[in-house]
C-alpha cells in the first residue's frame, strides 16, 4: 500500500531536487569584504590509506597565458595525518584578483613525507569564470 502511495509522488520529488537552468553567468560566492571562496573536494581511486606524513595542496591558478608559467592565486596545504579521501579544501582570496576575461583552474597533489609526488591532477578543473563553478571535485592520479 505504501508503495502505491509513493509511485506518483516520487518524479515530482526528483524534478524539486534537479537543478534549474539559467541562462545567466553564474558568478563566483562572495564572502564578506571582497572575499571569494573556492571550494574543492579531491580523491583518488586506489583502495589505499595513505600513511601519516603525506600532505594534500591544493592551488587556484590564473591559466590564461599560454606561453607563461600558471600565476598563484591562492593555495591550501594540509597534512592528511592518515585520513581517508575524499578530501575537502576552501581556497579564499581577495575578488578584486578575479579579471572576468581570464581563465581560472584548480589543481591538487599528493607528496609524501620525503617530498616525492604520489597523486597529482591530469586533467583541467576549470572555476570561476567563463560559466564555471566556484568549485571543483578533482580525482586524481597515482604517479608511478
């Protein structure tokens, strides 16, 4: 009976959740004082618990110019004390660094306790601007 009850409630449910489109640009979440904030979730697939030691960064980069190295905007570094991913990381930095005509990327690594690469980003997290979210959800690669 009670399932008879939810089969015509269940699309009506689902089409509440389902995001809207708009046709406007999205624009990035301001924080008080001219703060913007980027928010990354990174994981990676191999079914390991990475032991204590291993420390996650994660960087916003200005990716406009490409015959330049990526400029800095902000970076989160953490020490993953054997925590198990997904891992969570908020970049903030000052709105008035965001030039609406540039392209902005987030990317993320893994070291380990000596400094070598363990996991690292292969492909590109566009944010910001160009309809691109404030966030991005980052799987990254083991590096052998």
């Amino acid at each position: 009976m009670r399932r008879a009850l939810l089969i015509p409630i269940l699309p009506l449910a689902l089409m509440a959740c389902a995001p809207t489109p708009s046709g406007e640009p999205q624009t990035p979440p301001r924080v008080g004082h001219g703060m913007t904030v980027v928010n990354v979730t990174a994981t990676y697939r191999e079914r390991i618990l990475l032991p204590p030691g291993h420390v996650l960064k994660v960087r916003l980069e200005d990716v406009s110019r490409a015959d330049a190295p990526a400029e800095v905007l902000a970076e989160h570094a953490e020490p993953l004390n054997g925590r198990a991913p997904p891992y969570q990381a908020t970049l903030g930095f000052p709105s008035s660094q965001i030039d609406p005509r540039h392209t902005y990327a987030v990317r993320a690594e893994i070291r380990d306790p000596s400094g070598a690469l363990r996991f690292t980003t292969d492909t590109r997290h566009a944010v910001l601007t160009h309809g691109a979210p404030a966030r991005a959800d980052i799987v990254l690669v083991a590096v052998r």
